[in-house]
C-alpha cells in the first residue's frame, strides 16, 4: 500500500526558522518560496506503526527526491527488488533486526538494492538476503544474484555501503551469486565498509571495470559456500584505472566452502586484482591499474590452493597493455594452515612494476611470495622494481620464490631466523627458503618486540688478578691476588652480545664518569688514567640496538 503522505523533516523546520530570516534579507520572497533540494530535506519512514508510514522501501524512494532520507524501522522486508535512482540516504535500524528479503525473483536487471543515482547514496544498517535476479547464469539458481549491485553513469558521485549484512544464497552450486558487485564500466566512487558479506555461491565482491575510487575497508569475508575469489578486481578492454583502489583491514576468511574443483578449478585468492582480465579468456587484451594500495588486511584460514593476494597482469606478450604500476601491499597478516601445494601469501604475475610490499607478515603458506612470468598468450613479461622490505616471511614450506630473470630487492627483512634466509648464497641460514636472484642480504636479525638484555662481561684485567703494565709494555705480568689490581696502562676488554638485535655500543665507566663509547667490536678501551691505589669502580654498559641495555663491572686498585 502506498502512502501519499510526506513528512517533512526536522531539518527543513529548524533551517527554515533558524536561516530563514537572515536568507530573506539576501533573497526575494518568490525565490525563497520555490522548491530548493538543498533545503527541502524530508525524511520518509518505511515499517513501524506511525501515520502515513511506507509499507515498502521501494515506494519511500519512489515518493523521495535528492537530498531526502529514509528510516526503515526493524522488520522483514519481502521486496523483489529495490531501484535507488536518486541522491538519498536510506537507514536501516541495523542489520540483526532490519531485513530485505528478495524472494530469490526474477528480475530483468541485477541487485536486490540496485543503486544508480547520479548523485550521493547512503545505504546502511541492513540485513540483505536471498536476492533475485536476472536468468541465464549457469547452475544453481540459473540467476545472477547479487545483494548490492551499483552503476553510475556519472563521475564525481559517491556510493557508501556500510554496516550491512549480505547472505549469498546459501547454495555452493550457484556459480553466479555474488554479495557486492559494481557492474562493470561503473563511474561512481565507492566506500564499502563494516559490512559482513559470507554464504555466498560464487564472490563476496567483485569490482569489474569501475573507474572511480573504491575503498573496501572493515568487512568480514569469506570464500563463501562454494569458495572461491572473496575480492576480486579486473579492468580490461582498453579501459585504465588511474583511480586509487583501497582494500583495507578487512578480515578475510579464505578457507569456507566445500572446494569440490580442488587443483584445477577453484584456487581460492582472498584479494585478487587482474588487469586486462580478457587475456585470460583467450582475448588479446588491455587495461591497467595505476594506484591499488592493498594495506591492513588479516587473511587467514591460507589452507591447499587458497591464497592470499595476487596482482595478476593477464595481458599477453611483453605484457604492457596491462601493466600494474606503484601497488602498495602494507602490513597485512596471511595465515596459513597448511604447507600442501600451492598456497600463497603474495603472488606478482606478469608486467607488475614498482611494487611497494612492506610490513606484511606471512606464515605457514607454502609460498610466502611467488613472483612470475604473466599466465596467457606466451607471456615473456615478469615484475619489475618490486621492493620487499621489513616483512615476516616465517614457516612457508617452499618459501620465497622469484622466478625473474633481474635482482629482487627482498633486503631487510625477517626470514624466521637470525641466520637468514636458506639459499645457495646462504646455505647455513635456518629461516625460510629464498629461490631465485634475490638480493635477502642484510635481512632483520630479530622481529617483533626486542626486550632480550644484551649478555656483557668484562674479560679483562681479570677479577682477582693483578695485571701489571709498565715501561711501555716493556714490562707485563699477571697473577692470582686477593683482589683485582692493575698497574700501569690496561686494557679493558669486553665481550657483549645480544641475542636478537646484536650490539649498538658499549659505554666505558669509571666512578660513573663515561670514559668511552665503543660502537664496533672489539669492544676494548686503554684506561690509560693515572691511579692512586684507590679502589675505583670499573663499569661498562652494552646497548642493543632496541635500547635494551645491561651492564657489568668490578672494583679495581688502579696504581700508576
Ligand atoms: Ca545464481
Ligand atoms: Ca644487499
Ligand atoms: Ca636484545
């Protein structure tokens, strides 16, 4: 039932009392009294039991104009589908309570919320299930269901899409059931966030093709029922995204569903992004990607053929049709679970230039890293000028492996253990395994919170001895003694160590007066200083090089 009743807002009460009286000085009366969008919000309410209240989300925005919002009160809502074409905000009462329900019906065009304003949307506070769709797709359903599909035909438009739940279909078979799709060629601008996508037939997300920006940041994913890509990017026919693609701290579970394809038709990558994605269909290709920054992710459950991310340049030959420039993979946690081929953390393919990986930790993956030449149409590219550096790379069975032809630079980084990385150049490091020219050296001694003490002793003069030194070294002679003496010039000799992030100096003391420091071993000091037979109090202190710091000393007779 539909309600011709229009609520008018608060908002356009308070700013027609409060700013109305100082804008009639600027404007005429006749101006004023005209229909203004930007003062005329209102706000429709769908559900509930107030008066004149909308019985459907469909007929709220039906009845809205740009600028209006719509509260949607705690309920189920059965609706095939609904069609947001104008610049609104629509507000659920939060997803645990407020539902819309597709019915699974068949529609002429895809999205159970399908938003296509040219101008801002707001979406937020719902459960979205058991979309519909249009048919032809495969098995299953036969019907391309997607919960949240979004097109704009105009650039410079924003849609957010937070704090909903969207239930795929519940059904593995459905290869075409996706949670969030921007429909290919899109213009618009995306923020997707806090949202929980899962029981998905085939993708959570797929951004196909959208050249505005798109920042997926704080959602929960899965593999969905089927398992399969949870994030998945592709561009292709020509079309380059030089738009910033952000996929950041979501948590991503890669290990859900039943993976009946195994090795051949279902590997499992928690974020993928494919530039002239036809290369893989048997089509020469192109479209690239300019600004993906990848940062903040936790990707766990890595088990047999699931993955972490991968930036896969599809294009054929040398690759530069589709060449992925300056992404940013940045402090991201991949979790494996089980070393069997071929899991990853990261994987480059292709023409992938100027790659940013820092900080990411990734463990027990069967490879840690896998950089390659492109998939299809006799591929000769390989990434170039990518940067590792500062990462945990710990427990990969096969590890870290580049197969390209220059010189990674992998340095710095934590390969699991102080003696590096195990590599034919290194063949006595106990970390990780390093295949391929890479350049590991130096890699990071220690990870994590460095609280070890450095180990310190002084080794000479020697506790208990008298240690003479005189006419110039003419003269030396040590012997046991009731206490420790030294005469003449002595060398002070100290051995320090530190157990993970070795030794950044040694302070000499006497009396608490620093004497030397020492930055490079030996760590020796002539304390050369006249003695009055007094007892003085000979004290060094080793710093490591997190600053944790430890100390010895003794009391010396110093004479002459
Ligand atoms: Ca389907
Ligand atoms: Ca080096
Ligand atoms: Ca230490």
């Amino acid at each position: 039932m539909r309600s011709n009743i229009r609520r008018e807002g608060i908002i356009f009460v308070i700013m027609f009392c409060v700013i109305g009286a100082s804008v009639a000085s600027a404007y005429n009366h006749e101006s004023l009294s005209q229909t203004n969008p930007l003062t005329m919000r209102s706000i429709l309410y769908v559900g509930g039991d107030g008066p004149g209240n909308y019985t459907t989300i469909q007929d709220a925005v039906d009845d809205a104009i740009d600028g209006d919002t719509i509260i949607v009160y705690s309920g189920i809502y059965y609706e095939d589908q609904v069609i947001v074409d104008k610049a609104i905000l629509i507000q659920g009462a939060g997803w645990e309570t407020t539902i819309i329900d597709g019915g699974d019906a068949l529609l002429t065009e895809t999205g159970l919320l399908r938003i296509i304003a040219d101008g801002d949307v707001l979406l937020q506070g719902f459960t979205i299930r058991n979309a519909g769709g249009p048919s032809g797709y495969g098995s299953g359903d036969n019907k391309l269901n997607i919960g949240v599909a979004v097109f704009s035909s105009a650039p410079d438009v924003t849609y957010t899409i937070t704090s909903n739940r969207i239930i795929g279909t519940q059904n593995p078979n459905d290869d075409y059931d996706w949670g969030f799709y921007a429909i290919s060629g899109g213009q618009e601008n995306i923020i997707f966030s806090y949202n929980i996508v899962t029981e998905t037939g085939c993708n959570n997300i797929v951004v196909e093709k959208t050249t505005g920006s798109t920042d997926l940041c704080f959602n929960v994913l899965d593999a969905g029922c089927w398992g399969i890509d949870p994030v998945y990017y592709m561009t292709y026919g020509g079309t380059d995204i030089i738009t910033t693609q952000m996929v950041r701290n979501n948590t991503i579970d890669v290990g859900t569903g039943i993976n009946p394809g195994g090795a051949t038709n279902n590997k499992v990558t928690g974020i993928g992004f494919s530039s002239a994605y036809l290369g893989c269909t048997g089509t020469l290709d192109s479209g690239k990607y300019t600004d993906i920054i990848i940062t903040g992710n936790s990707i766990m459950n890595v088990k047999e053929w699931r993955r972490g991310i991968a930036l896969d340049n599809f294009a054929w030959d040398d690759g530069s049709e589709g060449e992925i420039l300056n992404a940013h993979i940045l402090n991201n946690v991949i979790s494996g679970v089980s070393d069997n081929p071929t899991s990853f953390g990261i994987r480059l393919s292709g023409l992938v230039s100027n790659t940013n990986i820092q900080g990411n930790e990734v463990t027990g993956c069967d490879m840690s890293f896998w950089g390659r030449t492109g998939y299809y149409g006799g591929s000769t590219a390989y990434p170039g000028a990518t940067n590792v550096h500062f990462n945990c790379f710990l427990g990969n069975s096969e590890g870290f492996v580049w197969e390209g032809p220059t010189i990674l630079n992998a340095e710095n980084n934590w390969w699991g253990d102080p003696s590096g990385p195990h590599h034919p150049d290194n063949p006595d490091g106990l970390g990780d395994n390093v295949s391929g020219s890479v350049d590991f050296s130096p890699w990071l001694y220690y990870y994590g919170p460095e609280t070890s003490l450095p180990e310190v002793s002084i080794t000479s003069p020697t506790k208990g001895y008298v240690t003479i030194n005189i006419f110039g070294g003419l003269f030396t002679w040590k012997f046991k003694f009731f206490s420790t003496f030294a005469i003449g010039k002595i060398k002070v000799s100290v051995n320090a160590s530190d157990p993970q992030s070795g030794i950044d100096r040694v302070e000499f003391y006497i009396d608490d007066v620093l004497k030397a420091t020492v930055t490079t071993p030996p760590y020796e000091w002539i304390w050369a200083e006249r003695g009055f037979f007094f007892p003085y109090t000979l004290k060094v202190i080793a710093y490591d090089l997190a600053g944790n710091s430890n100390a010895d000393s003794m009391k010396v007779w110093k004479i002459w």
